[in-house]
C-alpha cells in the first residue's frame, strides 16, 4: 500500500483526467448494462408472452417501458422487435463514444504520469553524490530510468484504464442483477472471496519474482552498453567470445526466471474461468428452476439474467489479471523509488557559507580517504597559494585522481580537512565551492549538440556569440570551428565524433576559459596527440593556466619542469615533494621516474 500511496503523488496533478476517466467509464458500464436489460421485452415478444416487459422488476421496469414501451405494438411482434433493436443499437454506439473518451482520458493520464516519474528519477539521479554512481552499473541506472519507468506505467494503465472500466462494469451489471433478482445475485457472486483467497499466494511470489527479474535486465543492459562503449577495446583483445558468454549469460538467466513468472501468472486466468463458468452452471441450473417449476420467473429474464453473468467473466478474469501485472509494475517501482530515496549531495551538504573567488590559496591538512576499508590516501599535507602549479605525479593508483577528486567535493575527505582560504571546504556550500573550479580531463567530454552549446555548456545563455569566439580563440579551436560546415552552430554528434582528439581537448579548454575558474584541475591533455596538435593545445593550456591554482595530474614529466611544486605519491602517500630541479638532485623516486621516461623516449625516437 505505501508504493501506491507514492504513486499517487504523481497522479495529483492529473487527477481531473482520473476523474473524468471513472465517469465516463461508469456511463459507458450504464449504457451497456441498460441496453442488455433491452433483451428481456425482445425475447418476451419473441417468444410471444402476454407481457413483453416484465413487471416484478422495480425502475428496471420503469426504465424500460420509458424507453422502448412506446415501440411495442399488439399485434406487430415485428415491427416491435425492430424497434428494440435500433434502441439497443443507439445505446451501444452512445456506450461506445464514452468508452473511447474515458480511454483517452485514461491513455493520456498514463503517459503523463510516466513522464513525471522518469523526469523526476532523471533530475533526482542528477544529484546524487560521485560515490552513488561509482558503484551503480551504467547500464542499470538506464534500466532503471527508461525501461523501470515504462514497466511502472503498466500499474496505471491497470488502474486508470481497464480496472476502472472493468469495476464500472461489474459493479453496474450486479446492481442491475440484483434488481433482476436478488438471490441469484447472491448465488454467483460466491465467485469472487474465491478468486481472492486463491490468488494471494501467487500473488507474493510474482512481487518478489519480479523484482528480481529487473536486476537481471539491469544486468543486460550493462554488459550491453559495456560492450558498445568498448567495442575498440573488445575487437584489439580478441574479448568477442568472452562477452558473447557475458551477455548470453545474463540474457539467459532473464529468460529462465520470466518463463517461470509467466508461468505464475498465466495461472490467474484459467482459475478465475473456471470458478466463473461452475458458478454461471449453478445459476443457469437454479434459475430454470424457478422458471420451470416455481414460476417466479420469466424465460426472458433467465436468458438475459445469463448473458449479464457470463459478460461478467471477462471483466472479473481481467480484474483477477491486474494484480498479477501490477507484482511486476510495484517491482520496477520498488526501483525507481530506490533511487529517489537517496538523499542527494544537497541533501546531504553541510555547507552554510558562499565564496566568491579565491584569494590566498588551498591547504591540505592530514587528509586521508579510503573506500569502504581500503585506504587510497594518507596523511597528505601541502600548501597550493593562489596562482601556483601543482603537479601529481606517481604510478596508476597511487592516488592522484582521487586527490584532485576532493577540491571539488565530489568525494568527502574521512580523515584531515581541506581549507580554501581557511574555510573547511565542508563549511563551503557545494555550488559556490564547484563555481571555483575547472576541470579539463585527457578524456574529453562533448555533446550531441552544437559547439556554441559545448564551449557554452549548461549556461548558454550567459555568455554573448563575442565571448564564446574570444574563449575559442584562446583555445587555438576558433579556425577549425569556423571551417566546419555550420560553424559555431555545427552539431558534434555523439561524444563529438566529428572532430580529432586535439580538436576536442582545445574545445574543453574554451569551456573552461569561458567560466575563467580560480581553480584549474588538469589530467594532462597532450599525452595521446600527434605534434602539431599537442602544441596547438599546450599553447592553450598556457593561457589557461596563467593566473590560476593548477593541479596537474601529469602522465609525461617533460610538460611540468616549469610548476611550482611536484608530489610524488605512492600507494596513497606523499614520497617526495619539491621542484623539478630539486627532486632530479635527490635521485629518488621522481630522478627515477624521470630516467626511464627519457630512455623510453630515445628508445622511441629511434
């Protein structure tokens, strides 16, 4: 019950389409009982009774003979028959045209509230803190916002279209029954505590079934875009059989536990019609009895008594059936709802104070951070005054990524402090704290739009067409920009497919002097790019860099003889410090490190 009390938050803005969806549905149940009703004067006068409309039957009898009793002539069976045909036939067509609006309703309603769901996932998911994504699959996030989303609007198209329709009808058609005659009534309505008490248990294994069936398609879903993302990495290492068993296995272990689900579910429908058609026996049984041999009712009656209970079946098997796909829905919404109960990183903020620039500098102060129980830095102190050049330097997983990761925020320090300007970066509140900083990465990030909107990026309409062409051209990028066939308005495509790497990385260098951050953070850009291109980009980085507190995480020595002050990590600590000069004189780690890349290089060169 609590998911669907969730749910109902999203149905508030909609609820007049709700509204008018039920009242639709209960006129359209109206008409089509009513005009069923219409049979008992037709069969009366067919099989040639005193009596065409019975009289025992309160403001059924009424209703009737208000509506078609004007049409029934002594004498002319015909011409009445005809008459009660053309009235049924305009009640089922004026049925009909509410049934459809109520659909609409009920379609519309549907997708809205769909689209809701998945923006407010979207937007929530958004917020979350670095650590959430690192250790959520990419392909299960999607899964969940895309496919959990579509298969929680299962739920609502059972409530806000069939279940509705179906209610309206089941109800309608009892009441009309029960006036018909009571104690048949009673008789056929034994069905549904059956169907109740019957379908519980099913009805629990679907839920938890269901669920586990989602983390599985999540798992597809990632293997998928694993693959896609890293097909050059899967073609250059031969992986395609290993993946092929990675997402067979996956896609194998979905189908089994669906086939089993299916199996569940496909129960309901053969219980609830067999129940219904042994019910429908015993009422067609007890019925001709009082036709035959009591007299209390009409053959007319019986027959169109029957028909009601039989249309009965199809609406109650229906009815049985929402629970069922509702297990799968209340599943996928279990997931989504996952995701919207993590508190996000505003909620999570300590932050009280707003910064406006940088004016002395950062300190780390004994800052350690570990994942879980394994440390991944140490007692880390040093001092970055404002316009210095702080290169990291030390082998993959010493901890240089994680390090420049705590400017911002993205992950929280669990040991030490970090002070800007002599604030405690977590008295800063997020969003000033980041409006100091740049990023630029070695793996550009770009967009499926245009380059005005990726230089320009979240903030387009801040910045005038002048800026933007003054940020590119101290990028070294506005000659190649203005080449393209649209210009500043080209499309990139997808992760700007259309342009080299050093195209990229001087278009994520004018995204970063548009914003002009005190701040820089650098994972070096020129490590991958052919010569020219690496100094199209080192003169951008240049300009970049002037006037700015830089930390440079630097793959390749020669690019950071000239910064302020080197740390050489290992294993998450701080081994050596100094300039360039300093730490060749010592002969320790970074003299190391600096002889095997010049061997490398003349070995290379040669």
């Amino acid at each position: 019950m609590r998911l669907y009390r969730r749910l109902l938050v999203f149905l508030r803005p909609h609820s007049w389409r709700l509204v008018g969806n039920v009242l639709l549905n209960v006129i359209a149940a109206l008409l089509d009982g009513i005009a069923f009703t219409l049979l008992i004067p037709f069969l009366n006068t067919l099989f040639d009774r005193p009596q065409a409309i019975a009289e025992d039957m309160g403001w059924l009898t009424a209703l009737q003979d208000r509506l078609i009793g004007s049409f029934l002539v002594a004498g002319d069976p015909m011409g009445s028959l005809r008459s009660v045909i053309l009235v049924i036939i305009a009640m089922v067509a004026l049925k009909n045209v509410f049934l459809w609006a109520g659909g609409q309703l009920g379609a519309s309603l549907q997708e809205y509230i769909t689209r809701d769901l998945r923006a407010a996932v979207f937007t929530h998911m958004q917020r979350l803190p670095m650590s959430w994504f690192g250790r959520t699959k990419t392909g299960q996030i999607i899964a969940r916002i895309l496919t959990d989303s579509e298969q929680t609007k299962a739920i609502l198209a059972e409530v806000a279209t069939r279940t509705i329709q179906n209610a309206a009808q089941i109800i309608v058609t009892i009441w009309i029954l029960f006036t018909m005659s009571p104690r048949l009534t009673l008789y056929a309505l034994v069905v549904a505590p059956l169907l109740i008490a019957m379908l519980q248990p099913i009805l629990r294994k679907l839920r938890k079934g269901h669920r586990r069936l989602r983390a599985e398609y999540g798992e597809i879903t990632s293997v998928l875009q694993e693959v896609i993302s890293g097909i050059r990495l899967v073609k250059s290492f031969r992986g395609e059989a290993y993946e092929d068993s990675r997402f067979l296995g996956a896609s194998a272990r979905y189908s089994k536990g669906m086939t089993r689900i299916q199996r569940l579910s496909l129960l309901a429908g053969p219980l609830t019609e067999v129940l219904g058609t042994v019910v429908a026996v015993g009422v067609l049984w007890v019925g001709a009895r009082e036709v035959l041999i009591l007299g209390t009712m009409d053959p007319g009656t019986l027959i169109t008594f029957m028909i009601l209970v039989m249309r009965l079946l199809q609406p109650l098997k229906q009815m049985s059936q929402a629970p069922t796909v509702a297990q799968q829905s209340l599943a996928a919404a279990e997931r989504l709802f996952d995701v919207l109960d993590h508190p996000t990183e505003a909620q999570a903020d300590t932050g009280t104070r707003v910064v406006d620039g940088l004016a002395e500098g950062i300190a780390f102060e004994q800052v350690g951070f570990a994942y879980g129980g394994d440390p991944v830095l140490a007692d880390v102190s040093f001092s970055a005054r404002k316009g210095e050049v702080i290169a990291l330097v030390g082998a993959s997983g010493a901890g240089k990524s994680t390090l420049v990761d705590l400017i911002p925020r993205f992950i929280e320090p669990t040991a030490g402090r970090i002070l800007v300007d002599g604030v405690d970066a977590r008295e800063i509140k997020l969003p000033s704290l980041r409006a100091l900083t740049g990023i630029v990465s070695q793996d550009t990030v770009l967009f499926n739009d245009t380059v005005k909107a990726n230089i320009a990026y979240g903030a387009e309409e801040r910045y005038t067409q002048s800026q933007i062409e003054l940020a590119a051209k101290a990028a070294n990028a506005h000659e190649f920009i203005v080449a393209l066939p649209e210009g500043y308005e080209t499309v990139l495509g997808e992760r700007g497919t259309r342009l080299s790497g050093g195209q990229r990385q001087r278009l994520a260098i004018a995204r970063a002097l548009l914003t002009d951050p005190p701040i820089l953070i650098l994972d070096e850009a020129t490590s991958a790019l052919d010569t020219e291109s690496e100094r199209l980009v080192q003169e951008a980085l240049d300009r970049l860099l002037a006037g700015r507190t830089t930390f440079v995480i630097a793959h390749r020595l020669s690019t950071i003889i000239h910064a302020t002050q080197i740390l050489v990590l290992d294993a998450g600590r701080v081994v050596e410090r100094g300039t360039h000069d300093e730490l060749l004189s010592r002969g320790g780690p970074y003299a190391r490190l600096h002889t095997m890349q010049q061997r490398n290089s003349r070995n290379g060169d040669g």
